[in-house]
C-alpha cells in the first residue's frame, strides 16, 4: 500500500564521490584493518571525482529545462551533499538553465549517524569491537544501530516524517534532495508504504552522484528510475572543490 502523497515529482540524488568513500575503498582493496578518519562526518569533503560527478550532475539537472527543474530543493546538512549542489548548481549555470528553486537544509537529510564508530572503516569495526562487528553481520544494517548511532529503519523513520511534511507543504510542486545513500534507501522504503519490503541489498545499490526518481499522480508516488548514473558517462574532468556554500 503505497503512502498517500501529493508531490508532483520528487528525485533523490546521492553526493559525489567524498574523501570517505575513497579512503574506505582503498582500506578495503590493501586489506587496511585501522582505517579511521579524523574530524566529524559532517565535514567529510568531495574527493577529486567527486567534484566530476558533481558537475556532470549539473549537466543532467541543466537538460531538464526551465519546464522539468525543481521548484524546491532540499539538501542534507553534511559538506559532500551541500558542495554538491552548490556545484551542479554552478554548472547548471555556466549551461544557461540553473533553477530558480530555493534551497532549504534539513537535519532529517543526514547520513546514518554511526555513533561511536563514526568514520570508521568496516574493518576497523571488526579490529577494535569483534563482538559489535559479529552483531552487525547477524543482524545486518537494517535492524543494527552501532551504540550511539542508527540502524537504516532508523533513517527510514525520519525520512517518513520528511515526506508526511512535504505532502502537506508542497503539494503538486517537484522537488530535489541531495543526501546519502542511507537517506536514499529510506525514502525508497518510505514510498512503498505499508508493507514494504526492506530494499534488497542495502546502501550498495545507491552509487555515488545517482539519480532516483519517483512521479507523482496527485495522490501517490510511482517509482521511475532508482540509482541511476547514465549521466556520469560523459563526466568531465575533475577540478578543484569550491568551499562550501
């Protein structure tokens, strides 16, 4: 039973490629099992591709016109999602079609707050908290909330309280957020409404810079596209990050 809701579009795209998640793969591919990054999730930058990805972004969000752009933006707090926007907001510009749409920041829009394993590579979970890591495989990320942090049901309930609020704020009008997979995969469950089923695969299936979307009929939302990344194969080259907006 899909939940009621009145938007007329409503697209999700996840950050370009951070600092993080360049780390955290390398970590994995040298079979680095101490990996953990200094300073706050919340100020984790866009890695160099990230800034590419960012700006092919801009492109796609440029074609959809002045007739398909958003006319609300919503953004997540954390640095990688803000200097996303701001970057396909730039690009979208220099391309003569950069949207109107006011941005607003929302702290429901974070990632996953990881607790007393902020920034920590899986491995290093499993390093220095053997038994937290062994918890985490049986339980798996839905359910499990590291102490501190959240478990992705976690997300998925505020992000609910998100879209309840947006169906009584802005019927009829599209809408943007740019967050994190986390907060993707929330409102994808969010969407399917009573008794839907935990997506399949975790945050694995939202890339980085991916583009999912759902249409609106004027009383639910339709899914049309999920984590897709067609518009990163012509992805320009990467330059310098811009300080954050």
């Amino acid at each position: 039973m899909p939940a009621p809701n009145r938007l007329a579009e409503l697209t999700a795209i996840r950050h370009g490629r951070s600092e993080a998640n360049a780390v955290f793969e390398r970590a994995k591919a040298d079979g680095v099992t101490d990996a953990v990054l200094d300073g706050g999730d919340g100020d984790v930058p866009l890695a160099a591709a990230g800034v590419a990805q960012a700006t092919a972004l801009g492109a796609w969000l440029a074609g959809l016109g002045t007739g398909g752009g958003p006319d609300l933006v919503l953004c997540s707090p954390y640095r990688r999602a803000r200097d996303t926007w701001v970057l396909m907001r730039r690009e979208a510009a220099r391309l003569g079609r950069a949207p109107a749409a006011p941005l607003l920041l929302d702290e429901r829009l974070r990632d996953r707050e990881m607790g007393v394993f902020e920034l920590h590579t899986p491995a290093a979970i499993r390093s220095r908290a053997p038994a937290e890591a062994a918890r985490r495989e049986r339980l798996g990320d839905w359910l499990y909330r590291p102490p501190g942090g959240e478990s992705l049901a976690d997300v998925a309930l505020r992000v609910r309280g998100l879209l309840a609020e947006l169906d009584a704020a802005a019927p009829g009008q599209r809408v943007l957020i740019v967050a994190h997979d986390a907060v993707v995969v929330g409102l994808r469950y969010a969407i399917d409404g009573i008794g839907a089923r935990v997506p399949p695969g975790g945050v694995a299936i939202v890339p980085n810079a991916s583009v999912s979307r759902w249409t609106g009929d004027g009383t639910h939302l339709r899914p049309v596209q999920f984590g897709d990344t067609a518009h990163l194969d012509e992805a320009p080259s990467p330059q310098a990050c811009p300080p954050t907006a």
